[in-house]
C-alpha cells in the first residue's frame, strides 16, 4: 500500500509540475516576443531574446511529453519495481541536469538582454546580470538537493 501511495504522489507532482512550467513557458514566450518585437537586429538584446525563445519552447516540450506519458505511468502496476526504480532514477537525473537544459540557455539569454550597449548602462547591467547569476546557482542547489 505503501508503494502505490508513493507512486500515485510522483504521478501526481509529475502532472503539477508539467503545468506549472508550461505557463511559465507560455509567460516567458510572451514577454520575451514583446520584448523581441521592440529590439533591434543584431543587437545583443535581439540574440538575447532568440535564445531565450527557443529554450523556453524546449523546455515545454520536454515537460509536455513527460506529462503526456501519464498514461504510460499509470498503466504500469504498483508491485513493477524494477520500472518505479528506473524512473525515480530518471527524474533525479533529470532534476540534477535542470543547470544545463533549463537554467543555462535562459540566464545566458537573460543576461544578453541585458548586456549593456552604452558606458551609462554598465552599472545596471551588471547588477542585473548577477541576479540572473545568483537564481542560476539558487536553482541549480535546490535541484540537487531534490534529486538525492
């Protein structure tokens, strides 16, 4: 019994997290396409956008189709261990990998959006372009705390 609590509760925050980046995805497209609407080509803040674009579509892929395998999850039985092991270990690699392939295309997209194009914008730039630094390593600890 105590097994299927637990498998229910994975199935179960799998699907919550799915949804949860898929609007933060849909958040980031939008805002990052209104800001590349207003950006002018070449610039950094223009590549800046474009990589931020195509990481936040990635990213919602790959949360869309390990959402969608909820049917594949569910149709597995409680008392399969060797399956449940393997995807606990898959997504603790998964969430340990989360620095490479979600927060790393992101931060570098932020922070080329913010790079600075004059002297006067150094300063802000900068202040900005550590803070996007600073929820890297933030992220980066949390999820490796919650793969072990």
């Amino acid at each position: 019994m105590k097994n299927e609590e637990l498998i229910h509760k994975l199935i179960k925050s799998s699907i919550q997290r799915a949804i949860q980046e898929c609007v933060a995805a849909v958040i980031l497209l939008l805002a990052f396409g209104a800001i590349l609407a207003h950006s002018e080509v070449g610039s950094p803040k223009y590549y800046g956008c474009l990589i931020v674009l195509v990481a936040a579509g990635f990213i919602a892929g790959v949360v869309c189709s390990s959402a969608i395998s909820y049917h594949l999850l569910v149709s597995h039985r409680p008392s399969d261990g060797g399956f449940w092991r393997e995807v606990f270990h898959a997504q603790a690699r998964l969430l340990r990998l989360v620095p490479l392939w979600y927060c790393g295309p992101l931060c570098t997209g932020g922070i080329l959006v913010v790079a600075p194009t004059s002297a006067l914008e150094l300063m802000p730039s900068l202040l900005v372009g550590s803070a996007f630094v600073a929820v890297f390593a933030g992220i980066a600890v949390l999820n490796r705390t919650a793969a072990k």
